[in-house]
C-alpha cells in the first residue's frame, strides 16, 4: 500500500482524523542505551547501517538482557549517506525511572567496545544537561521523516547541543515523535512550533499534557491514570505523582497515585479501537487497545 493508491492516507493523517488518544501509548523504556550511529539507517538502524549487523544484534541483545530500550542517535544534518568511516561512536546511558533520572556519556573508539561497557551505570561522565530526540526514521515509517524532520531541524536550531534524530520510537501513527530525557517524557503529534513549549517547560520540571504519550518508565496504565490526574487536577509538574499501586478489576483498572499530601485513586477504563491500519506499511487492520478515564478521586 503506498500513497498513490486513490484515498490512501498515511498512518499519522490517519490517527489525527479518528482522534487516536495519546495516554497510556508510550511503550516501555526505564533504561536506555543510546549509540550514536552517523550513517544513514535502514529499517533497524542497528542490523542496516554503519555497524557490522552481527554487532549491531549483538549490541541490542547485550542491552535488552540487562534490561536497557537500545535506540540508535545522530546529529541534525551532519551525516553522509552510506558514510563507513566513523571514527568514533559517542553512547549514553539513561537512566528514567522516577527518582533515578540519570544521563552518563562516553565514547569509544570501536564499537566493539560497546559489547564490553558497563551497562550498570557505572560507566561514562554524569550530565545534567537533558536530551531531546526526535524520531527520523524514515526507513521505518514515512510519518516518522516526513513529521519529524521539520520538528527536528526547529529543535536543532536553537539547541543544538541537546538535539539528537534518534531511531525508532514507536507508535508511528503518532509522529512526529519526541523524548526527552533523563525522565523519558514521551510526546507525540509534535509540531515544529511545539518544539520551545516542550523544552521551556521540561527545564521548568512541567510537561505539555496534551502532547505526552507517557512516561517510559511507567506502565501504559499508570501512563493514563497520570494523564486523566493531570486532567482533572490541572497540576503539569514532570513528579507531581507517584505510582503507589496499580491493579486490574473486571471493568478495567485502579491506580492509586501520590499527589502531595493526598492519595488519589484513578479508574482507567479499557476498550477496544475499530480496527485500524496503525502504520503506513500496514495492509491488514487490528483493534488496538485504548484507555479512558473513568473516575478520579480522593483515597
């Protein structure tokens, strides 16, 4: 299916028009290694690019078995297409999970090296100095380039230290993309003029809510209960809740969440989409799973 068949939309055009809700969509990331990989990628940027493909599984396995999201990085048009001669690859180790937030940064000279570092957060030079990565990846999904180049080059251009195209994020229907890190803030429908809300807010300790996804470190439930609390409390603080219990019930789930001096219990209600064609590659349609708020209410 491309966008020469007549009525074809892709994937994003398709989420806004049906009003695809972003809670409770961010898929799970409490630890990252990031690796920066100049070259252009292909579908996974660690299997087609400038890594050698048996490293480049070896790398993502090493990190999903020490329980670590792997996500390859570059910097805003400074690459070569099929560029093979990298001289040095620059890694972080992101640590999101509340209270943990942690950025360290290091570099070798040989990726190979990557299959020797110390993924326990011992490694690397501590930075407080966030991280905001757009998803590029074209390969992957045409609304992930087309979506998130504008938003990507806006960013870079008053930040560009702290900007990084970054690999697949997931949830292509919701690009463009954006994480910021150490707190793994996932947004999503990002537009370019977005770019300085999220990035003036984020060094105030604020999210924009209706542009987050969820917290990778979270549940996607706890994500939603936190976004039907921020709904109904207007409070936007990045740690203005905390996670105290989450369980299942017949008509969905309740979360108990910690907001100053209160305990507020969350009902996330759970329901089925129609089904939908939830990438641009897609050609067979699936429901998918969908929160909504239910009760927010003093424990």
């Amino acid at each position: 299916m491309t966008d020469t068949v007549p009525g074809w939309l892709p994937c994003s055009d398709r989420a806004i028009g049906r009003g695809d809700p972003l809670p409770g969509t961010a898929g799970l990331g409490e630890r990252w290694l990031l690796v920066e990989i100049e070259s252009g990628w292909g579908r996974h940027a660690f299997f087609d690019s400038d890594l050698d493909p048996a490293l480049g599984a070896a790398i993502v396995s090493r990190a999903e078995e020490a329980g670590m999201r792997p996500l390859a990085i570059r910097r805003t048009r400074l690459r070569a297409p099929q560029r093979r001669d990298q001289s040095s690859w620059r890694w972080a180790l992101v640590d999101c999970r509340p209270g943990r937030e942690s950025i360290r940064w290091g570099r070798v000279d040989d990726p190979a090296e990557l299959l020797t570092l110390p993924l326990d957060g011992s490694a690397g030079e501590p930075s407080d100095a966030p991280i905001y990565a757009v998803c590029t990846h074209a390969r992957h999904d045409q609304c992930c380039a087309v979506r998130g180049r504008p938003v990507v080059e806006a960013l870079a251009a008053t930040h560009p230290e702290l900007t990084w195209e970054c690999s697949h994020l997931g949830g292509d229907r919701f690009a463009a993309t954006m994480i910021a890190f150490p707190h793994g803030l996932l947004y999503g429908r990002v537009l370019a003029e977005d770019v300085e809300t999220v990035v003036e807010r984020h060094a105030e300790g604020r999210v924009v809510p209706g542009l987050l996804r969820g917290r990778t470190a979270l549940t996607t439930v706890a994500q939603a209960a936190e976004a039907f609390a921020r709904t109904a409390t207007g409070d936007d603080r990045i740690d203005a809740f905390r996670v105290l219990d989450e369980h299942p019930h017949p008509h969905g789930w309740r979360v108990d969440l910690r907001h100053g001096d209160e305990t507020l219990t969350v009902e996330v209600g759970e329901r089925l989409s129609e089904p939908l064609l939830s990438t641009c590659a897609a050609t067979i349609a699936h429901p998918v799973r969908e929160f909504v708020p239910v009760s927010v209410d003093p424990a």
